[in-house]
C-alpha cells in the first residue's frame, strides 16, 4: 500500500508494510474498517512508544480520533510516522526495526542493550562513589564537630582557670597592701609608744631626785632634834 505524504513535505510515496496498513473500504463494512484503524493505530502507537505513559498521553487524543474516524485518518497518521523515521526525528531504534527501516536490526539491539548495560553499570559506579562520598561526609561532619566540641570545652576551662588565677593575684594584692599598712601603723605605733615609755622614765627619775631631797631634809631635821 502507497501512503501519501502529509502537507508540506516533498509528494513522495511511502511503502507501508502489509500488518500496518489498514484494511479498505471496499475489502469490509464500516465497522471492520472501524476495528482495523484502532488496530493499526495501537499497534503503531505499542511500536513507538513502548508503552510509555507521557508519550501515550502526547498521541493519545490522536488514536481515539482514528478510532472514530475513517481510512483515511488512519493513513494519514501512519504516513505521519513514517516521515519522521525518515527524517531521523525517531527516538527508539525499536520503532525502525518494527517498521523494517533498512539499517536497523539484531545487530543494533545487541549494541544498544550492550550500551543500556554501561550506562546501568555507570550508574552503579556513580551510586556507589555517592554512597561513598556522603560516607566520608558524615565522617568528617561528625570528626569536625567532635573537634570543635573539644576546642570550645578546652576554651572554656582556659577561662576559667585565667578567672580563678586573675582572682587570686588580685586578692594576694590587696592582702599585701593591708599587711603593709599594719607594719607602717604598728611602726608608728611602737615609735610613739618608745616616746611615752621615755616620758615617764623621765618624770620618773625627776620624782625620784625630789623624793631624795625631800628624806635628805627630812634626816637633818632629825639630827638637830
């Protein structure tokens, strides 16, 4: 069966494979031809997007209106598709192998799930060297909040031992500046103690000089009688 091509692109006749195109009007009824667009218009759709469900949804108001419409819809779309594996718009080689796009095979689903598998085994590596790093991260993470629980503790008793020996030297000081005050005060003191003592030995022997002439007097007075 020859598909026209839609409008806009070059008037070149696309070779639809015998299970894709959809039967005629004249081969069956309207609702044979009914059942064959939606069968088509599945299959196509199963082909080229593996049953991914966002690209289910993008062509999804397409196929209903294929179902619902007539030969000509069908080919339509189908011609559609074809123009975009020619035009390398295609993005699953599977599409060209089911649509027996020449250059794609056996050989390019060995090399494609030979990649598929790198990129798992990549993606493994790349998990693993995550793992690993947020590993060493949680390492470090606690090491450098043990480090700096350790710095501020060391700090804090730095403090307060430089409070306990500031307070100290303070205190000393003020015990020392009292103690020298006693001594000047107990010097003084002394000093003015030594000068009463030496005042009374003074009076002391005068008092002691006049009782002397006093009992020399009083003898002589004695010795008249």
């Amino acid at each position: 069966m020859t598909v026209a091509r839609e409008e806009g692109f070059p008037a070149k006749a696309v070779k639809v494979p015998s299970w894709q195109a959809p039967p005629t009007e004249a081969s069956s009824g309207g609702s044979e031809m009914a059942e064959g667009n939606a069968f088509v218009a599945r299959a196509v759709v199963a082909s080229v997007f593996g049953g991914a469900h966002s690209n289910w949804q993008e062509f999804d108001g397409q196929v209903r209106a294929i179902e619902d419409g007539t030969t000509a819809g069908a080919t339509n779309w189908i011609a559609g598709i074809l123009r975009r594996i020619d035009s390398g718009e295609a993005r699953f080689p599977l599409v060209m192998m089911k649509l027996s796009v020449p250059g794609y095979g056996p050989g390019v689903a060995v090399r494609e799930r030979s990649e598929f598998e790198r990129a798992e085994e990549q993606l493994c590596e790349v998990e693993a060297k995550l793992t690993e790093a947020e590993r060493r991260n949680r390492q470090l993470s606690k090491e450098t909040r043990e480090a700096l629980t350790a710095g501020v503790e060391q700090c804090l008793r730095g403090y307060a031992l430089w409070q306990i020996e500031s307070h100290n030297g303070l205190r000393l000081r003020e015990i020392e500046h009292r103690d020298a005050k006693l001594i000047k005060r107990s010097g003084q003191r002394h000093r003015q103690l030594f000068k009463k003592l030496e005042s009374y030995l003074t009076r002391s022997r005068d008092a002691v000089a006049k009782l002397e002439v006093c009992v020399c007097v009083y003898y002589a007075a004695l010795r008249v009688l």
